[in-house]
C-alpha cells in the first residue's frame, strides 16, 4: 500500500489521482497560488506547509471549488474538476470534504444532526432543513461516530463538546459524505497536543482503513513529519518543496518558511477564522 510515488508520468495511460497543472489563483494583483503543479498518483496522506499566507488555504479551496482557478487545470481520475459547474461541481464537493480549523459546525445542533448534515450534497434542501433523514443515514451517522470513539456525544449540542470532540465532529460529518479525498485546513491548529494527537491519528486511520486520500493544511513541522507520506511546501504561492518527510531536513524547511538564523521548528502559521463560504456553500 505505502508505495513510492515514482513514475508520476503515466505514459500507460492510467489516469493519476489528482493532477495539478501550472495552477494559479490572482487576487487583484495578488497571486495567492501561483504557477503550482504536482500529481498525486495514489491516495496518500500528503501535507502543506508554508508560513501563514503561502496559499495553503487557497490551493485547498480550489481543490474542492469553493475558489475559481484564475488559471491552470486541477484534474482527478483524467477528469477535469477545475472547469465544472452546476450539478457536476456540487457533485464534484460531495467527493472531497472539507474540514476547518474552526470546526465549522452548527454550535446549537446536536451532534448527530451535524453528521447528517454532510449528506447535503446528495439530498434535498428542503429534508435537510426539517431534519428529515432516514433511519439508515441515522444509522450511518451513529456508526460513524462510534467509529471515533464519541457515539455517547451523539444527543448533545455540539457547542458544548471539547475542541477535539468537536473536531471529530466535523470528520464525522466528512465521513457521511463518503469521500474520495479529505481536505484539511489546518485541523489541529485551535488544539492542544493532547487534542491534535487524536485527531492527527484519527485521519490517519481513515486514511490507512480506508484507502481515502487526505490532504491536511498542517502548521507543524514535526505533525508534518510523523504523519504524512508527503510534503509539499510552499511560499509566496509558489511550491518550493515537494518529497518525503525525510527529505524534509531543518534547512529545507528554513527555505519553505523563509526564515533566517533564527528559525525555530515551532514555527506556526495562522488560518483565516471561520469559514463563511463553506457554510454558504453548504446551506445553498
Ligand atoms: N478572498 C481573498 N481575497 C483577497 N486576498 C486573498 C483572499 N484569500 C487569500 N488571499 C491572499 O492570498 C494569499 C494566500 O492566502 P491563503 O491561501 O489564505 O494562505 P495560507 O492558507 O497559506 O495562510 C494571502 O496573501 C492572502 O491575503
Ligand atoms: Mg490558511
């Protein structure tokens, strides 16, 4: 399973996973992702670093469409994501969830219900705003809670959880989706250690049980190191890094982060607050 991702070039003609192509995303005069490429060939655990502004967030959006390519091409399977619209690209949403920094829930819903709410993509508006869900997507929700550890949490308003329980909430909800990829934008960065272990090793086990490609915003370099199968780094919008954890040496990461003498490991980058958009995108 943990195979190398040589041989990116597929000239068999199997389409790889997820190709990224010569990729840019301008704000004003600002380009926030700026000429980036790089193939994923399997689903594997990859992690982005880069110091706060770098475009980490911008190339997740992307990603799942809830940003427009300025320019460039974003394909999965041989299919091209980056130009759908419509049905096509609210399917293309329900394949890759996304998960937040801030969790993203509805803080006075319960959490059973907050669960549920990642099937929006596949059932109707209008079920979904009087709770209408059938006993089996009720059944899948609690199984999936279960899963991580927190089925007892199911009753209970989710603002009245832990940051962590929270959390695994909201890749809960990810998971009733059934996605092909998990987005994380910097799921751990409002945790404790304590906290940001569980849930690092939870998407890690999603990721290892169920073959699901993950891809995690991640603002350490040791969480970057002990977790993922890959590392791509980026500064000022561009990709500057692209290997394994190994490859990930102290003055490769002084180079990613831009940082003089004085860098410390315990660099941080700091995410954008709650994510209205996805709210809006998931409410529409
Ligand atoms: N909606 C937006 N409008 C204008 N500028 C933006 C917007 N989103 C991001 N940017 C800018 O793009 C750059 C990259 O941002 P972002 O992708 O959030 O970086 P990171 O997640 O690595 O901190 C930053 O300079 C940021 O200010
Ligand atoms: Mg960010």
């Amino acid at each position: 399973m943990n195979t190398a991702h040589a041989g990116d070039d597929t000239k068999s003609g199997a389409p790889n996973m997820l190709t990224i192509r010569n990729l840019t995303r301008q704000f004003g005069a600002k380009a926030a992702v700026d000429n980036a490429s790089f193939t994923l060939d399997r689903a594997g655990f990859i992690g982005i670093i880069g110091r706060s502004g770098a475009g980490k967030s911008t190339l997740l959006r992307m990603i799942n469409r809830l940003t427009d390519v300025s320019s460039g091409e974003i394909s999965f399977e041989g299919r091209p994501v980056s130009t759908l619209t419509g049905a096509a690209k609210r399917q293309w949403q329900g394949q890759c969830a996304m998960i937040f920094q801030q969790f993203n829930l509805v803080p006075r819903m319960d959490v059973a219900s907050n669960v549920l709410h990642g099937l929006l993509n596949k059932r109707s508006t209008l079920a979904a705003m009087f709770n209408i869900w059938s006993d089996a997507d009720i059944a899948r929700a609690l199984a999936i809670l279960d899963r991580l550890g927190i089925a007892e949490q199911a009753p209970k308003r989710a603002e009245a959880l832990s940051g962590g329980q929270q959390q695994r909430v909201a890749i809960a909800r990810a998971l009733m989706q059934d996605p092909k990829i998990i987005l994380a934008d910097e799921p751990i960065a409002s945790l404790d250690p304590m906290n940001a272990q569980v849930v690092m090793d939870t998407l890690r086990r999603i990721h290892d049980e169920d073959g699901r490609m993950v891809i995690a915003n991640l603002h350490t370099l040791d969480t970057a190191r002990r977790y993922c199968d890959r590392v791509i780094g980026m500064r000022d919008g561009r990709i500057v890094f692209d290997g394994t954890p190994d490859q990930l040496t102290t003055g490769v990461a002084r180079d990613i982060y831009g940082a003089d003498a004085s860098f410390s490991e315990a660099t941080t980058s700091t995410a954008l607050p709650a994510d209205r958009a996805y709210a809006e995108a998931m409410l529409s």
